[in-house]
C-alpha cells in the first residue's frame, strides 16, 4: 500500500486546460511583440534610408540652384556688359506698352510709322549711335496754302479717337448720321484742359496712374511730383472707363480730355500757378482722411483767383476701416454693397470735411446729393488703389465741359500755346513741353519764345507725342507728327531752345516780318519772369533739370532766405564749378562757394575741378532735402569756425534786474535774476537806460556756489563778477554809478549782431532775436 502511494505521488498531476491556454497566449503574445519589434526596427531603417535619400536630394537640389542662380548671375553681368540687361520691371512695363500698342494700331489711333523712339532712353530698346538717329518717316498732312485760317479746321488730326456710336444715341436712328455728327462735333471742339491740384500726396499722381494704367507716381523721387505732366485720354478710352456709371446717358463730343497734373508741395507754387492759368476745369484732390491742408488751401484761392469751375476727388475711401472694395466700381455701387458701420463712417468723414469747405466760405456736398451744382462744390469719393469713384469723376467733369463749359471748348484756329518744361533729352537735345490750347502747330513752324538771354527764334525740327494714355513727361515712345491740333500736350524739338524760360508763351511767326515785333512781345515776359530771379554778387550757384524746377527751388531759397548769385539748366560742368568759385575769390563766406544741384547728373571731371579749389556741390532730387543738406553744411562750418576762434566777440543779448548788491566794486559783485535772453561769461554789461555807462565785463556766473558758463530766464537767481574792459579803465562803484532799482543789459553792437548771425544762428531763440530787434531799436543800432 505504501508503495503504490509513493508512485502514485512521484507521477503527479497533469496541467489543467486552463494553464494551456494561458501558455499558449504568453507564447503569442512574446510572438507578437517580436513581430512588432522586427516591424519597428525595420520603419526606422526604411525612414533612415529615406531620411538619407531625401537629404541626398536636397543637396543636388541646392547645387542645382546655386548652379543655376551663377548662371543666372554670368548671364545679368554678361548681358549689363552688352547693354541688354532688362529689370522685371522695365519687361513688365515693355508688355504694357506693347500691348496699349497693338490696341491703339487695332484702334486706328496710330500707324506703325509714327512710333518714334529717342536715343539713349533706358528700354535698352534702341542702342544705335545718336548720329545715326533719324526719325521714321510719316505721312504727308496735305495742308492748303490758299485757305487762310480755315486751314486750320482741315487738320482733323488721324491720331483722332474713332469711336463707336454714342451710347445716347437711339437704336432706331440713322446711325451714319448721328455718327457723322459726332465727327463734325469733334472738329468743333477741343479736348478740355483738366488741371488737378492739391495738397502733397493727396494721390494727384496716383490717380492719373489709375486710369493710365501706369506707374509714374512710384517713378517720381520720394513719390513726389516735381514737374508738370499732361497725359491725353481719348475719347474711346473715356467711354471705356465710364461705362459701369448706372442709369449712363452719355454723349462724348469732344475728342478727349488732357489733364495736366500739377506738384503738391509748397515749394512748387508757380508750377501749380502756371498750370491752372491753362485749363477750362480743375479736379482738387482732398485726403479724406486728412481734410484740408496747406497745399488744398492754396489750390482753392488759385481756382477762386482764375474762375476756374472744379469738382472735389475726396481720395483714399479705400483706407476707411473695413472698406470692401470693388475694382473700378462707380462710387454708389460700392457704397451700397459696404456695411453699415462704414457708410458711418464715410459720411461722417464726409461732413467734415464738408464743413472744413464751409469755415473757408464754400459751399459743398457730395456730387450725388448736390442741390445746385452752381452754387455747391461737388464731391467725388474715389480711391485711386481700387479705381473706385473714377467712373463718376471723369463721367462729372466731362458733363460740365459738355455743357457748362460748352463755348470755351469750341476749337479757335488763332494759336494760344505756353510752354510748361524744357528739358534734355538723349537723342532729341533740348525739348520744350507746350500746352496747346488752341490753333495749329506744324514742322518747320518758324516759333518764338522767351529765353534767359532775350527771345529765341527757331523752326520746329520735330513734333511728338507721347503714346495715347502715356504721361508727357515720362521717357518713353513719342508718336511723330507733322501736323498737331488743339487741345494737345507737344514736345518740341528746334535747335537754340537750351535757356527757354518756362511759363512763357509761344509764339509762330508766319512771315520774317512778323519775326521783329513777335520777340518785342515776348521780351515783356521775359521782364516779368526775371523779377522772382535776383542775381546777387553774393549768393549759391543754383542748377536744376528744368525751369520750372529751377524757379521752384529759387522760390524756396528766397524764403529761406539763401541768396543766389547764378544759375544754370541741366548737367554740372566745370564752367559752374568756376561761377561758384568767384566767391572764393571775392572773399565771401565759405558756405557760398557751394553749388546746389537738383535733380542734375554731376560730370565727373565738375567732382574732380569742384574738390580741388574748394567749391562744395551739394546734390539730391528732392527740393527740401537739398535745403537740409545745405542747413546742415552751413552749420557744420559754423560749428568749424567756432573751434577755430572766429565769432568769439559776439555779445548775446540779455536783460538782466539786480536782486542784491554783494560787493560794491572791486570787483563788482552781484545777485540778478535774467529777465530776457540768455547771460554768458565775457558779456559786457551796460545800464540799461543808459547804454553808455559800461559798468564791466562778466567774469563769472554762480548758481548754488558753483561756476556755470550761462543762465537764461526762470533758472533761479546767479551771483555775477564783474571786471573792467581794460586796465586803463576808472573803477565803478554800485551805489554810486548805479543803483539797486536799475536794470542791466548786454551792450549790443552792430558787429556783434552780425558775428551772432553768421556764427551763432542756431544756438538763438526767437526771443533772443526778438530781445536783439529792441535794443536795436532803442540804442539806435543801423
């Protein structure tokens, strides 16, 4: 029994089925996790080889770029070494050209054969030799000798717009008829001259790029104009800009618009003046956001002066908070579609600014809303980044030609011309820019103009203009003519037009008769445009690019009080390096020397002549940094001047009341508050109701038992010595030459007025000078 039980212990017992599964799932599980581990490490693998594949990659492809970029880089040298090197910019505008191009030619606006393009302008386009330049031949404008002035009516100009019907005119009329009307229409009228002013950077310039489809406003240094510009719109292209004005009921009769456009800063006054004085209608630009300004003010005088008719273009609606704009729009249109909080705020902006023209003693309201046109100004929201409210402006300002203005856009064959610019141009020479507001001008026309040096006489060698929708005084391609008509921005080329003055008018002598009495005509301009330039032995050399710039930075001299001793027209040479050497030699101040050159290229041969005989050029193309430039040379000799001893007598002006007499002489000491102006050491001291009675020198200044070297007024009251002029002088005595009550003052002398403003100019206030005004009026100063 005992054995079998041992046995039957030492067998022991089976696994349960329930331990089998349990190994049977440890056993997968630990199968599994291989499996997973093997899958892992396998996924780092491939994304290793991946990740080293994909570097791999990137460095061919950055070699391929650095490869290409050199080639790209070889290439732009290569090709700027050969000349043919064109910017993005230049490309893009060469497609816009090429294609205002092919639609003008689709259009019969132009011929292949006018398009005229200058030597040397920067399209890299036309690289011959300037000897070889010839203009491309152009049709013969017949003309009849025998028919006097109606000759003029005959010169229906082909570069004229061909319209379609008028959108006004009836499906159920005779369409030859009424076209042929619109025809006859155009030979009656003239293009109206638009001029548009206003404030700087109000969007003048922008505007006109709008509608142009242009950039000249980013061309423009410091995005400023700086010169007077006249582009052309066609009547087709007016008809195409105003077609999404609702409810349109417009009839084109004329052959277009030219707006001329005019700078905004205060330093270009005449050129704003000058344009006016030419236009039938003016568009005065207002910053909505700003109101009315400096320049905005100025422009209305000009229009109320001139009786100028004008409408408002209240610009940059786009910059209101939310604004949803739509390209081009007319103005209600996009109003509607704002929301409701910035219709607010438009008409509250609108307000007031309506209310600014009201405190200046004008009527306005927006042209939608405007009771009576002839009494109220009309404002035109618009935006001249989207091209909103344009439709409306030129839809207004063509409405009020059209019928307002109706007799004085009738075309007169006797000629009014003025000239606007005179400018160099590579491959042309010098050009002049004419408005021509009425009559005819024609090649080998015997013209006759104002110039510096007395009236110029010449034959038009060429007529251009620029391509339709272009600015005049952008470079570019000119459509060559032999024959223009009124309304019409023209360059001339002639030979001798280099000292033209711009401003004045032209003149076509018909006859060598004639020739005599025309140029005694322009002589009297000539008087007139002379008294705003004073040649003075004492003074800058001034240079510029054109007239009108010229007479814009004289302007701006002479209220800066700068005087001018010469000027010039176009590029520095050597010979005005020697006219502002004179000074030099005439022994006047060292900051005369000093030529100011704006917007004009320096030869360098002027650099290397004005850097060995001391003559300064100071160069920028923008009038008032040419001023600060200038401000700051002055100064820096001054500055120069002072360290090296000169200057050191002038005596600054102060007033002084005793407070207490310390010491009664020997020396003088005593406690004074400054009334006026400003005490320094060394300033002489006088009895003020006695200038004569010179009681000493300052020797010190005290504040709080320490030496100060000045004290102006309301710093608290400083202990003064004083010391006699000279040895030889008679000791003073406080109490006995003068007492407690009396007031002191610096002894002021015509010389030390005169060291004060040539070397302390910028350390005196207004109230110094004011202070150095009354002693010279009460010591009697010359």
């Amino acid at each position: 029994m005992e054995s079998k039980k041992k046995t039957k212990q030492g067998k022991g017992k089976k696994p349960s089925n329930v331990a089998k599964l349990a190994m049977q799932a440890r056993i997968e599980a630990e199968h599994e996790e291989e499996e997973k581990l093997q899958q892992e490490a396998l996924r780092k693998q491939k994304e290793a080889e991946e990740e080293l594949k994909r570097q791999e990659e990137e460095r061919h492809r950055q070699e391929e770029i650095e490869k290409r970029k050199k080639e790209r880089k070889e290439k732009k040298q290569e090709m700027k070494r050969l000349g043919l090197y064109r910017t993005p910019q230049q490309i893009e505008n060469d497609r816009k050209d090429e294609e205002a191009k092919k639609r003008f030619l689709e259009l019969g606006l132009v011929k292949t054969s006018d398009i005229v393009t200058p030597m040397g302008l920067p399209d890299g386009r036309n690289r011959k030799k300037r000897e070889q330049f010839k203009p491309k031949p152009v049709e013969e404008v017949k003309i009849e000798e025998n028919k006097g002035e109606d000759v003029e009516d005959d010169l229906v100009s082909e570069k004229l717009p061909k319209r379609k019907k008028s959108r006004a005119i009836s499906e159920n009329s005779d369409g030859t008829n009424e076209e042929k009307k619109i025809e006859e229409a155009k030979i009656r009228y003239k293009a109206p001259i638009v001029c548009i002013l206003g404030h700087v950077d109000t969007g003048k310039t922008k505007l006109l790029d709008k509608i142009r489809r242009t950039n000249v406003q980013a061309s423009e240094a410091g995005g400023i104009t700086q010169q007077i510009g006249a582009t052309m719109f066609p009547a087709d292209a007016i008809e195409t800009l105003t077609q999404k004005l609702p409810n349109l009921s417009l009839s084109i009769d004329v052959p277009g618009l030219l707006i001329i456009d005019t700078p905004g800063h205060e330093s270009f006054s005449n050129l704003r003046s000058r344009g006016s004085s030419l236009c039938n209608i003016g568009i005065l630009v207002v910053d909505i956001m700003h109101g009315l300004e400096n320049q905005t003010i100025e422009s209305l005088s000009i229009f109320k002066t001139k009786n100028i008719p004008f409408i408002v273009a209240l610009n940059k609606i786009d910059r209101l908070y939310e604004w949803s704009p739509s390209k081009d729009e007319a103005f209600l249109t996009t109003f509607n579609k704002q929301s409701g909080h910035v219709q607010s705020e438009f008409m509250r902006r609108a307000k007031e600014t309506i209310l600014e023209f009201n405190h200046k003693g004008y009527n306005a309201a927006l042209y939608y809303e405007n009771p009576d046109p002839e009494e109220y100004i009309s404002l035109v929201p618009t935006s001249a980044i989207t091209g909103e409210g344009i439709p409306d402006m030129l839809g207004l300002i063509l409405n009020i030609a059209q019928t307002k203005l109706r007799s004085s856009i009738i075309y007169q064959p006797k000629l009014e011309a003025t000239v606007m610019e005179v400018k160099t141009i590579e491959g042309l020479g010098t050009t002049i820019d004419v408005i021509l507001m009425n009559g005819v001008i024609k090649e080998d026309d015997n013209i006759i103009v104002s110039g510096f040096n007395g009236p110029i006489s010449t034959r038009v060698r060429a007529l251009l203009t620029p391509m339709p929708l272009r600015e005049m005084r952008v470079k570019g391609e000119y459509l060559h003519h032999k024959a223009l008509r009124a309304s019409m921005g023209v360059k001339i080329s002639a030979q001798g037009l280099d000292h033209t003055m711009a401003g004045s008018p032209l003149f076509i002598a018909k006859n060598e008769e004639e020739i005599p009495r025309l140029q005694e005509e322009v002589q009297k301009e000539i008087t007139e445009i002379f008294k705003s330039i004073n040649n003075k032995d004492k003074g800058v050399h001034v240079q510029a690019s054109t007239v009108g710039s010229l007479e814009a930075l004289l302007e701006f001299l002479k209220q800066s009080k700068i005087p001018v001793s010469s000027i010039n027209i176009g590029p520095v040479f050597k010979k005005d390096i020697m006219k502002a050497q004179t000074q030099i030699e005439k022994g006047n101040e060292k900051q005369y020397a000093t030529v100011m050159a704006f917007d004009v290229k320096i030869t360098p041969e002027a650099q290397e002549y004005a850097d060995s005989c001391g003559v300064k050029i100071i160069s920028d193309n923008i009038i008032f940094h040419l001023f600060d430039r200038f401000t700051k040379y002055v100064e820096d000799i001054r500055k120069q001047e002072r360290l090296e001893g000169k200057g050191k007598d002038a005596v600054f002006p102060c007033l002084l009341k005793i407070v207490e007499i310390v010491k009664n002489s020997d020396p003088i000491t005593l406690r004074v508050d400054v009334v006026d102006g400003v005490l320094k050491v060394g300033t002489p001291l006088c009895i003020h109701e006695k200038e004569d009675l010179i009681i000493g020198k300052v020797e010190s200044i005290e504040l709080n038992d320490e030496n100060i070297e000045l004290q102006r007024p309301g710093q608290g009251s400083v202990v003064i010595k004083l010391k006699g002029l000279n040895p030889e002088q008679d000791a003073y005595e406080a109490g006995r030459d003068f007492e407690e009550i009396d007031e002191l003052s610096s002894w002021i002398t015509r010389e030390s007025i005169d060291l004060l403003k040539d070397y302390y100019r910028d350390e005196m206030t207004m109230n110094d000078w004011k202070l150095v005004k009354a002693f010279k009026i009460k010591y009697e100063i010359d």
